[in-house]
C-alpha cells in the first residue's frame, strides 16, 4: 500500500482475506528438497525499493530460476500497466496477478483471463458512498486511473500504480463507473472520520459483493484512505489460479511479501517469506522471515536458495 508507507494500522472490512492460515504456518513448511514448483512475488516493499526500482540481486535470482524451468510470477497491489514493466525486465512472459488478485494477465500478449470487477449497484453505492464524504477519489478501471482535482496532491504517491492516468473533470461522473468489465477498484482518501464513515456506508450497500481496508497515509499526517474491490479477488485466490495454471498444488508454491495484503496467500501457499521490515501481524503468520529488507533487497534472492537450492 503505497500510500500508507505499508506502515501502521490498517482496517479491513467485510469480505477481507486478512486472517490466520487454518494451519499454522511453521507447520506447512516443506522441508523435502525439490517439492516447490512455483514462485510468485508482491512488487513494491518485496522486489522493488522506496524508488520502485527492482533489486538487481533478487531479480537474477529470478531469472536463474526460471533458467531452471521453475514457475515464476508476481502478484501486487499495482495495476497491471504498473506491473508490467518489471515483469519485462524480469522476463517473466505468463500470468502476473494485478490489484491485489483482481485482474490476471499473460504478459506476453497482454491478454486479461481473470478479471474480479464490482459493476452495476454495488459500483454505484461505492460511488454514492465516496461522493456524499466528499473524498478525494480515485477510480481504477479497464488498466486506467482516473482522478480530478481533488486528488492532484495525491498524484505523486499514485502514479506508480499505472502508467495510465486520466484527469477527469470530476470523477464522479466519469464513464468508467459504467465500465463493462467493473471497477478494478477505487481508492479514496480523506479525514479518518469521513473515511471511517465511507467504509461504513459501503459495506451496507454492497455487503459481501466489496472488500474494504481502510489505513492511514503516513506522508499526510490527518489523512486516511480506503482501497474497496470486488470481494471475489484477493492475493490468495490468485495464487491459487497461478498454481492451477502451471500444474502444481498450492503446497508447491513459494511467496514472498511485506504487507497486510500479502496475507491471504500466506495462508495457502506451500512455503510464505516475509520481508524484514513486514509488520509483526505479518510476520506472525509466514513460515520464515527474512533479515532482508527492501531498502537493500535480497530477500527474494534469499527465499529462492532455501527453497529450490537455485543461485542467482
């Protein structure tokens, strides 16, 4: 979460994946060499640096393992025009899983095969809701964001996010809302009280169809923000079509990620790292955590060499 530093409290809502595996995590390792199969990554606080400049250390390691015939994706926050460029100079070709699990995409044709979108009542009460707080807001759709006004003190914190953003007069009544694919999702941002209240006012309108985490935006003393998406998607469903779609079982995958929205596949994956600056919550439910941090990277270079024996 970029704009939260990936620091501080978070708050997750109605049909949020963040919660405990059903099996403890030391208890899922895997210790038999040659059980993982595939290897999937969070991006910003994981491979990337405060900069959003990929490790080069950790991204050989990458490269060396799929040298080796080994399964390799990503699976971040990011939409997937923001992914998409270090997911080239990886050289991953495959599905990459975008916003959080909501949107998958083959990167080598740029082809979507999952989409989790909200459209129709639930896209507008989402829109009812952020509207009647008076939030800066921002709506994700169709590999695009789209903001007004409101939301240009904000822009450097989000630019990351997509190559793609679009100044609308006034995003509440832009065309997106009415995208046939749905929203990707929609970040808005505000006081904590109004946010607070936002939350509140969509998970009655849109009940288990959203999932809504609310957090603090640490470079903004005051400010706090809410990512809603469609509950259908998250990081662990994704990593569960991922393993799908290389042929192996969830207990053969490996991630590694820092933040509360890494959680979901924690809880499934074979084996689950968590960076060194990760949250405790964090850290208490992956199976190993790294002394590795993003500041320096490593950490994926790290999780590559205990679990498949492969240097990069």
């Amino acid at each position: 979460m970029a704009l939260g530093e990936k620091t501080g409290e978070a708050r997750s809502g109605a049909g949020t994946s963040h919660k405990a595996a059903a099996t403890p995590p030391k208890a899922r390792r895997n210790k038999v060499k040659g059980a993982y199969k595939l290897l999937a990554v969070d991006l910003d606080g994981t491979l990337l640096d405060h900069n959003g400049e990929p490790h080069e250390r950790d991204v050989r390691a990458m490269k060396a393992l799929m040298d080796r015939g080994y399964a390799v994706s990503i699976i971040t926050g990011r939409l997937y025009s923001g992914t998409r460029p270090t997911a080239e100079i990886v050289g991953i070709k495959g599905p990459v899983a975008c916003a959080d699990g909501s949107h998958v995409v083959r990167v080598s044709n740029d082809e979507t095969l999952v989409h989790h979108g909200l459209r129709g009542a639930n896209a507008r009460k989402l829109r009812d809701a952020v509207v009647k707080h008076e939030l800066a807001t921002f709506l994700f759709a169709e590999d695009a964001i789209v903001y007004d006004g409101e939301g240009e003190a904000y822009l450097p914190y989000l630019r990351t996010w997509s190559a793609d953003m679009r100044r609308a007069e006034t995003v509440a009544d832009d065309k997106l809302w009415r995208a046939p694919s749905g929203l990707t999702a929609v970040v808005a941002l505000g006081p904590e009280a109004a946010i607070s209240a936002a939350v509140d006012e969509i998970h009655r309108g849109c009940k288990d169809r959203a999932q809504v985490t609310a957090f603090p935006v640490k470079r903004i003393p005051g400010n706090w923000g809410l990512i809603a998406r469609a509950s259908s998607g998250t990081k662990g469903t994704a990593l569960e079509w991922l393993a799908e779609h290389h042929g192996c079982t969830l207990a053969e995958t490996v991630v590694v990620g820092d933040w509360l929205n890494d959680v979901p596949m924690f809880s499934v994956s074979g084996r689950a790292f968590a960076m060194g600056q990760a949250p405790d919550p964090v850290k208490q439910l992956a199976t190993d955590v790294l002394e590795e941090t993003s500041e320096k990277g490593g950490g994926i270079a790290t999780a590559i060499r205990s679990c498949f024996g492969v240097r990069g």
